[in-house]
C-alpha cells in the first residue's frame, strides 16, 4: 500500500514536471513568436528607454550644476538639444543649398568620364549598353548616360529616407515621456513580478540601467571627439560639407566598429569628385581618427563606463541585422548589455550561486 501511493506521487510528479517543461516550451515558442512579430516596434520602445536614459544623464548633470529639481532639468535639456538641431540643421541646409548643384554636376562629370574610358573595353560597352538601354524609354529613343542614371538613383533613396521620420518622431515622443515621468512606468513594470522578486527585478534593473547609462556616456564622447575630428580635417583637406560629414562620422561612431565603415563612404565618394590625392587623404583620416577611437579612446573611456566582450558583440549585431536592418545593428550594443547584465544576475548569481561578471568589470584571463 505504502509502495502504491509512492508510485503514485511518483508518476503524479513526473507529469508535473512534464508539464511545467511543456508549458515552458510553448511559451518560450509564442515569446519568440510575439518578439519576432512585433520586432520592430519592440526595437522603437528600446530606442526611446535610451532616449529616456541619456535625457536622464543629462538632467542629473544640469541639477548637480544649477540645484533645479528633475522635471525643469529634463524640460531644459530637451529644449537646448531642440535649438542644438534646429541650429545644425539651418547650417546644413544652407551649406547643402549652396554647394549641392556644383556637387551633383561634379559626381554627373566624374562618373560619365569612368564610363567613357570604361568603353573602350568591350566586356564594359556591353555591361553599360545592356543595363542603361533596357531602362531607357523607347518613345525618346536616347539612353540616358551612367552619370544621370545613378544621380537620380541616389536622389530616389534620399526622398526614401524620408520615411523613417515618423519613428523617429515616436522614439522621441515616447523618450521624453519616459524622461519626465520615469517612476510611473517603471513602477507598473514591477509589478508584473511576485511581491517576493520585486526587490531582486528593481536591483538587476537598475544595474542594467546604470550599465546602458554609463554606454551611452562613453559613446558620446567617442561620438563627439571624433566628429570634431571629422570636421576639422574635411575642412583643412578642402572637402565640401565638412560640418554635415563630420555630423554624420559622429552620430555613426555610436555604432561599435561598422559605423566607421559606413561614415567614411560618403566622405570618400565626395573627395573622389576632387582627384585621387583627396580622396587617399580622407582616407588615411578617416582610418586615423577610427584607429585612434577604437584602440586608444574606447579602451579608455571603458575603463570607467562599460565594455562587452567584442565577440559577444559582433554576434549580436549580425543577429540584430538579421532581424531588423539597420535598427537592430544600431541597438545591438545597448541589448547585448542588458541581456549581460540580466543574465550575469538573475542566472549565474541567483540560480548558479557564482560571482557575476558585470559589463565594465576586469575580465579575467
């Protein structure tokens, strides 16, 4: 009898079990499911908690300096990064109104002139005749030049950029919210954990904060000494639009190792309207400025913020392009750091009962 009812309980836990591990299986499936479906809004929600976070920083900084409280610091800070765009974006528009007709000549002229001397070869005569003439309309009975073509192309791709203004509007919209009333949500998220785990989720997200919070630091400064940079050494080579490319190779360098890639194309493209000679030294600047961010700048600046093994890194921004473009490439390292930080936590101290290894802390070898 007594064997009997320890079968019992026996098999009574083993389907338990078997449930739980169901049960755990088909949610994990849906999590994944809703994640992959709502991606990119999920990945628009995080942009604006960054938004909050360095809105934040910077209102914390303005009340150690002016002793206002946080709500005037937020609103004071938002409205001096207003006028800091609004000032860079009237500088750039005139600086784009007065040179954009003689740079776009200048890229028609330079890249016609490749195609003519790319025709004396014939592999390149039928490549062109082939491409260009199967676009061209029959009525007018002319096939518009490689220079043409390519110019309205990249005139086509810039009104398309238009489009990512609406989440950039709503990142900043939700941001600024996150921003003036931070207890409010944060709050309702805690609750969504057991009474007995909301002081453990409270502590690993603060920790998951500060981390993110001390990222962002180091990355603006990164961003901002290499903009200046950027700026300063267009202009002393003589390259048009200094200030919008140095803007650009900035706001990029947010972007751990291929936002430097990407910055110096157009840089590149635009010096070489000019001749070979500027474009080798917009080169070798941009290679300098990037060499000296990555490996003198960055190990630095991680030292007292926080750094992510590159491996890890790089991992999860293929992952985040594959799944969302650009936008996932651009999270990827603030995400890595939370998932860090939550897994170190929650798992390897809370479940492992080893000491975690923080996102900042010296790495053993």
């Amino acid at each position: 009898m007594i064997r009997s009812q320890r079968d019992t309980r026996d098999l009574r836990d083993f389907w338990r079990r078997c449930l739980i591990v169901a049960a755990t299986g088909m949610g994990s499936i849906a999590l994944l499911w809703f994640v992959w479906t709502v991606g990119h809004a999920l990945l628009l929600i995080f942009a604006a908690f960054l938004v909050a976070v360095g809105l934040g920083a910077l209102a914390r900084l303005v009340s150690k300096l002016t002793g206002l409280s946080r709500h005037p610091a937020v609103i004071s800070v938002i409205t001096a990064m207003v006028l800091l765009v609004a000032a860079a974006m009237t500088l750039g528009t005139m600086n784009v109104a007065a040179q954009a007709p003689q740079l776009q000549n200048q890229v028609a002229q330079s890249i016609d002139a490749l195609q003519g001397k790319l025709r004396h070869y014939e592999i390149a005569t039928h490549l062109f005749d082939s491409s260009m003439g199967s676009k061209s309309g029959s009525s007018s009975g002319s096939t518009p030049s490689l220079g043409e073509h390519l110019t309205s192309e990249l005139s086509s791709a810039a009104t398309v950029t238009i489009t990512s203004v609406t989440d950039l509007f709503v990142v900043l919209i939700i941001g600024i919210y996150l921003a003036l009333r931070p207890s409010l949500y944060y709050d309702g998220l805690l609750r969504l954990f057991p009474p007995a785990r909301q002081h453990r989720a409270d502590l690993i997200a603060h920790e998951a904060t500060d981390a993110v919070r001390r990222w962002l630091s180091g990355r603006a400064i990164s961003m901002g000494l290499v903009g200046l940079g950027s700026m300063a050494g267009l202009w002393a080579i003589g390259i048009p639009f200094p200030l919008l490319l140095g803007l650009l190779a900035g706001v990029l360098t947010f972007i751990p190792y291929l936002g430097a890639l990407v910055s110096a194309i157009p840089a590149l493209l635009i010096a070489g309207m000019h001749g070979v000679w500027p474009m080798l030294y917009v080169g070798a600047l941009y290679l300098a400025l990037h060499l000296i961010e990555g490996y003198v700048l960055a190990p630095l600046i991680q030292r007292r913020t926080a750094s992510i093994a590159p491996a890890f890194l790089l991992s999860v921004q293929v992952l985040g392009g594959a799944i969302a473009g650009v936008l996932g490439i651009a999270l990827a390292t603030p995400i890595a750091l939370v998932i860090a930080v939550t897994i170190q936590l929650s798992y390897v101290q809370d479940v492992i009962g080893e000491e975690p290894h923080l996102p900042g802390d010296t790495p053993r070898e």
